[in-house]
C-alpha cells in the first residue's frame, strides 16, 4: 500500500484558506475520536476501494464548516456544535469540505484517492475506524473561522 503523506500547517492553511477568507490554522490541538465526541470523518479510499486515510473535524470544527460555508447565522453553528447534530444542508457542506480535503493527502507520485462518504464516528465502517488507532501517521491542526469558531481537524494515514 502506499504511505499517503500528512499535510504541514502551510498546505492546510493554503486548501482551506481558498474556501474560507481570514482562516487560521495552527499545528495541534486534541481531537475527540470517541464514540460520544461528535466528530465526522471523510473516508478516502484509493482504487481497489480500501480506506487509506481519514480527515476528521471535530464536532466544532464541522459545525463550523457546515453554517460558515453557506454563510449561516453563527448561532446555528453553535446550536449544531453543542447538539452533537449537523443539518442536511451542513452535512452537504461538510461532505464538500472533505472532497476537497482528499487534497491534503495526495501528490503528484501516489495513486489517486477519493472520498468515499462523510461518516459520523458512530457510523464509522470498520475497516474505516481501523485507522483511527492504527500505528499509521496522523497530524492534528487546530482551525479557527473569522466569526463562526472552529476546532481540530485531524488527518490521518495508514
């Protein structure tokens, strides 16, 4: 299989800061992977269908994403952070963050990857969640939106 690299703090940065004006993002931060955390996973899965990697916003971050791509009011992205609960039109939105997000992971000299779906962790398939304590690389990045917030995103690779 091949080793997909992690992204550093410039190409994050750079990926997300076209979506979103003013973005920040700092190397670090703690993610919540459990089961309770309310975190979403985009699955990248390379051409023999296979999960390979994963990029995870925290419950946070993804509501954040989810109102500040569709410019939402702020409380609704407050609202869906506290309730663990994102809406259609913020799952959508999410789910187009993390296609983008396939570009975090890939080069010019490795296979092309794909998402797969949006998962929230308790949805996460198994050969999915494998990676979450595999011995694999992961890079947390702390990401913060002008107005809206956000939390840690977290990218990893088996």
């Amino acid at each position: 299989m091949a080793g997909y690299p992690l992204p550093d703090e410039a190409k994050t940065l750079e990926l997300l800061g076209a979506l979103f004006e003013g973005l920040n993002v700092k190397r670090g931060g703690k993610f919540d992977a459990s089961l309770a955390g309310g975190a979403w996973f985009g699955v990248f899965i390379a051409e023999h269908g296979a999960p390979v990697a994963l990029c995870g916003a925290d419950a946070n971050l993804a509501a954040s994403f989810g109102a500040a791509l569709s410019m939402l009011p702020v409380s609704a992205a407050k609202d869906a952070a506290k309730a663990r609960d994102l809406t259609e039109l913020m799952l959508e939105n999410v789910r187009e963050i993390m296609n983008i997000c396939t570009r975090l992971v890939m080069d010019g000299s490795l296979p092309h990857l794909r998402l797969d779906r949006l998962y929230p962790r308790r949805s996460l398939p198994a050969a999915a969640a494998q990676l979450l304590g595999a011995p694999g690389a992961h890079r947390e990045f702390q990401v913060q939106l002008p107005k809206y917030g956000g939390g840690v995103l977290s990218v990893m690779t088996g």
